[in-house]
C-alpha cells in the first residue's frame, strides 16, 4: 500500500506511527549591536533577505537599537528605489543597518488592480467621512494604507477527471458500435474535455504600524470567449479568505464587498456573462488559503456566509451590474427528479429491479430507449451542460459517485454498477501528481505511481486514478443479458447519474450562485466626461479593435474577454495549495499581529525579491 508524503509515493508499511504533539519553537536571533536576543518573527528577520543582499547575520541590528539611534526599519517606500520597485542594495557603509522592508506598493501594478484598489479606497473614504465622521484628513490617511495587488495571473486549464472522461467515452463508444453504416448519432461529438482559462490571485494590504499586513486574499477562474462550452463567457470566484485585522472594523465588510462587487463591474465590462459562486465556509480550524487565523475571529456558518454573499448581490443588482440571479440546481438541475428512497430500493439482491421503472424520465429530452433500437440511439449527455471548474463541488461529486459506484454502494441499481465494473475495472491505477520542484516551471510535474484498490476508498484528491480496462478491447456486441447490454440504455445511464447529482445538490442548492451579468454596455453618468470618452472609444473603433468595446477608469476593455492585463511570472500564489503549503513550510502565521507583520514582510519579500 502506497501513500503521498510530500510529493513522493511511499510505502506505509515503512513509516512510524507518532503523535502529533510536537510545539513548534521560534527561532532567535542575536542583535549585532546591543547583544541581546529576541525572536525572529518579533524582529522581523528574514534569513533568506540577508543572504538576498550578501549581508551576514552578525550585522543585523534590532529595532529598539535603531529607536536609539532615532531610525526606523527602512522600506522601500522611504528609500530611493529603482522604477520597478525592488532591488535597493544596503548601502556598504552601514554595515549593521537590516535590508530594506519592501511594501506592498513597490508590487507592479494591472489595470484591474488599479481599478479595484481606486474603487475601495474611494469607497472607504466616503465611509469614514459620511458613516464614522471623522475628518477628510484622517479618511484619506486610513483610505491610502489599503493596498490591493494582482499578484497571480496565469493561464491554466482544467481538466475533466478521469471518471467522468471514461464514462462519456464508454457510451460514444457505445453508440458507434451500434451505429448504421458509419452514422454516428452522439449529440455531443465534438465535446471538449479540457477548459482554458485565466487564473488571478487577489491580495489586500493595509498599513499597520509601518508595515504592509495582507488582510484579504481571493483566488478567481476566468474562462473567456477561446473556452468551449459550457464554461465559455464564465468565471468562478473559487475562494476567499481573510483575518480580522483590518482597522476600523467597520471598514472590512465594506472593502471585502467592493472588491468583489467591482471584480463583477470589471468582467462584466470584457464581455462575461455568468459569474459562479459556491458558498462552502470552512471548519473552525481549518485553513482554505492563510494559515493559522486568529483564535477570536469568528468563522461564518453557512447561514451567515450565504447573508454575506446575499447582501453584497444585493448591491450589485442595485447598480445594475447582474440582471438575475438563480442557483444551480435551477438552472441546470431542475428537470431531473431527484432519486429517493423507496420500497424498491431496500429489496433483496436476489430481486432484480426494472431499470425502466426506477429510472423513468424526468424530461421530454430523454427518450427511454431500449436495446431494439440501438441503430437509432441518439445519446444525450447532459452532464457536459454543467459547468466544469477547477475545485468546484459539482467535479468532485461526479467523482465520488462514480467511485462508489466502483465499491459497489448502490446494490440497488446493479444493473449500472455491472456494467461500470466492466467498464472502469476492479482495481484502478492511481497516480500521484505533486507540486513542482522549480517553481519556473509549472509544466513539469514529478509523478509517482502507486496500486490501490478503489473497492477500499477513492484515496486522497491528489490521487488521479485511471482505469486498467482498454475500451478498445471491450465487445460492445455482447449478447443481451451481458453487463453491457442490460435492461438500461446509454440514455437511463446517463440520466441515473444527473439524478444522483440533483439528489445531491438540491438540499444545499442556496449555496450555490449563479449570477448572469447584463449584457448592456457601460455607460458614463458622469456629464463632463462623456464626450472625452466617446472620443476615446471612437479613436479605439478606428484603429481596427471593433466596435463592442468600453471604458472603465480610463481603460479601454473588448467585450471578447481579452485580458488587457499580461500574464504574470509563475510564483507561489498561482494555486491556493501552493501559497498554504509555502506558509505551512516556513510557519507564516497570522493567528498574532506580531506574526501576521513577519509573515506579510516575508510574502512581500518573496515577491519583490524573487526569493
């Protein structure tokens, strides 16, 4: 038996069992002035800036040694600096002086996070001056510490698991063993089982005694007008997470809200028409993206995080951004009965159940064949009209459904369940995929392959199980009464599995968004700069970019989806388990204002760095 620890297949026979109580020391660091010691993370130290800058431990100076000497911590932001913000040497004659804190402002910045980042400042200054009432000074002072950058930026594809892909496979291949002289009756043909799209990572910083503190993060999926149906025009915001240090707390509702309300007004400005949201808090304890939160920040339930989201949809309609709002059961779900327990379900194994009785149709669009007219068949797949996103529920349920399937759960159905294990196999071949070891390269994956046996369990998500049957060396001629011409047609099969789904899905539907964006241009209210940006959008028309474009704080935007914002460098930020996995490894907590200062120095020196 096979297990993956830190990115390699290893025997579990050959690991010790231990307990999970070790406490984690910080390390010390020794001031090169005063001679004192004091932890690292109190300190600020970062040993990979040093040795970035060539300086030696022994230099490092504390900071109640440079309150002494009446200095601060040098930034970037108080140094000059080079125009791309981040390479300040320490100068050679202050030998005991620490590299340069870099800020989050020294980050390039993207007309999105420009645009986003003007929008809640904006929104946080009126705050404070109409809601709190303080002064405008004092607004713009609070106003000016937030800071949001694009940090990731990069072009992934997601692709359809391997459960799902053999189970379409196995039917048009199905299909064209039966077909009439080469005519192949498969709605879905052509269908496409991989989906490209733009990857973004989102940070917010605000200014907290001197240094930069991330506060919000969110990771979003854009799947623009070169993606195949059914994500084409889509994104899905896939994940959120944020700690309570924000200040004023009144503010942080508020620039969480507008971040996303304006990422809408954004994409909806580049053509987009759905947005995705699925509304999954996370267990106390538990770490989707920052690791280690503060003990007293509450953790939303699903009641509360579904206000949250209602709340700010709220908004967005007020504006005009979304035109309708459902969820996905509706949309997508809704004409397939959901599977229920009944009488027939408890009965004996030895009775064999009617499979055109237990999966009768729910909708006009399936007809219930039978193995006489198989010339004639004409599949439907409904499921590749679901939205397919990376790390989206709907996926994984598909997944584990059909994995069940393989362990034999549903004894009910054993009509699908004999003719899956002739299609899928027993045992299944599971392959490990891990992280990269470059990050410069995320193309090349280090793989590790392993048996186990999916009658047991599915095994972690990180394993990707392929079938040991070959399709081509399947008889789809069987006589009838074989496991793969059963009383169920290709079309009962792939209906019985959007019931299992909608069986799923309906009791949670609430939790799932789906937000169709208007499909109106934008147009300016503001009077003075209406004739400058038609001028603007009719200048850009000449020049041969079409005629559906619009302008957004001065940028000009295609309604096609084309990002005007350029790929980013690979980094740690491109997936959420990269940036857990990197602040695991390196103990970035944010549970302490202490720790969330020296975590948010060490990420931004990360970035500026290139360390």
């Amino acid at each position: 038996r096979f297990i993956a620890l830190l990115g390699q297949s290893v025997q579990k026979s050959s690991l010790e069992r231990h307990v999970n109580d070790q406490v984690y020391r910080e390390p010390w660091i020794q001031c090169g002035k005063c001679k004192n010691h004091m932890h690292q993370v109190c300190a600020l130290y970062n040993a990979a800036a040093y040795k970035h800058y060539d300086a030696p431990q022994e230099n490092f100076i504390c900071p109640l040694c440079l309150c002494e000497k009446g200095k601060s911590i040098p930034t970037t932001a108080d140094s000059k600096v080079e125009e791309n913000g981040i390479k300040e040497r320490i100068k050679k004659d202050d030998k005991l002086y620490p590299p340069c804190i870099p800020t989050a402002s020294s980050i390039p910045h993207t007309y999105m996070g420009e645009y986003l980042e003007d929008r809640i400042r904006t929104m946080a200054l009126q705050h404070l001056i109409k809601v709190e009432g303080v002064s405008k000074e004092e607004g713009e002072n609070v106003a000016n510490s937030l800071v949001l950058r694009v940090v990731s930026s990069r072009e992934r594809v997601t692709h359809v698991e391997p459960r799902l892909l053999r189970w379409i496979q196995a039917q048009k291949k199905f299909s064209t063993s039966f077909a009439v002289g080469g005519n192949e009756h498969v709605q879905s043909e052509n269908a496409k089982f991989s989906f490209p799209h733009r990857s973004k990572t989102i940070l917010i910083f605000q200014r907290i005694g001197g240094i930069d503190v991330v506060v919000f993060v969110v990771y979003l999926q854009e799947y623009g007008s070169n993606c195949p149906e059914p994500n084409r025009n889509k994104v899905y915001i896939s994940y959120l997470d944020s700690v309570a240090y924000l200040q004023p707390r009144s503010l942080r509702t508020l620039v969480y809200q507008q971040t996303i309300i304006g990422y809408m007004e954004w994409v909806k400005a580049r053509g987009f028409r759905y947005i995705y949201i699925w509304a999954c808090p996370p267990q106390r304890g538990d770490a989707y993206i920052i690791y280690c939160h503060p003990k007293w920040q509450r953790t939303p339930s699903a009641e509360r995080l579904r206000k949250w989201y209602g709340e700010m949809i709220e908004q967005c309609k007020a504006a005009g951004v979304i035109i309708h709002q459902t969820n996905i059961y509706e949309k997508h779900l809704s004409s397939f009965r959901p599977l229920v327990n009944t009488r027939a379900t408890h009965k004996s194994s030895s009775t064999r159940m009617s499979a055109t009785s237990s999966l009768a149709p729910t909708s006009s669009k399936f007809s219930s064949l039978t193995t006489d007219n198989k010339s004639s068949m004409k599949i439907n797949y409904p499921v590749e009209n679901l939205p397919y996103f990376y790390g989206d529920y709907i996926p994984n349920e598909i997944e584990s459904l059909l994995a069940r399937l393989s362990r034999k759960t549903f004894q009910s159905d054993r009509s699908i369940v004999s003719w899956w294990e002739t299609i899928w196999g027993v045992t299944a071949k599971a392959t490990l995929a891990t992280l990269p070891v470059n990050n410069n390269d995320t193309s090349e994956y280090m793989k590790g392959e392993a048996q186990m046996s999916v009658m047991n369990k599915t095994g972690p998500s990180f394993w990707k199980f392929e079938s040991t049957v070959d399709l081509n060396s399947i008889d789809f001629h069987d006589p009838p009464g074989s496991s793969l011409c059963t009383a169920m047609t290709p079309n009962q099969r792939n209906e019985w599995l959007m019931r299992k789904l909608a069986t799923s899905i309906k009791p949670m539907s609430e939790n799932f968004f789906v937000l169709q964006l208007s499909g109106v241009k934008n147009k300016s209210k503001e009077k003075g700069t209406k004739k400058k940006k038609r001028r603007i959008v009719n200048d850009y028309k000449n020049h041969g970019f079409g005629a559906d474009v619009s302008l957004l704080k001065n940028t000009i935007l295609k309604s096609d989806t084309s990002d005007p914002d350029p790929v980013l460098p690979p980094g740690i930020f491109d997936t959420r388990l990269a940036f857990l996995d990197y602040s695991q490894q390196r103990h970035l907590q944010f549970d302490q204002l202490r720790r969330a200062k020296y975590s948010s120095i060490v990420l931004l020196q990360h970035l500026t760095l290139d360390l």
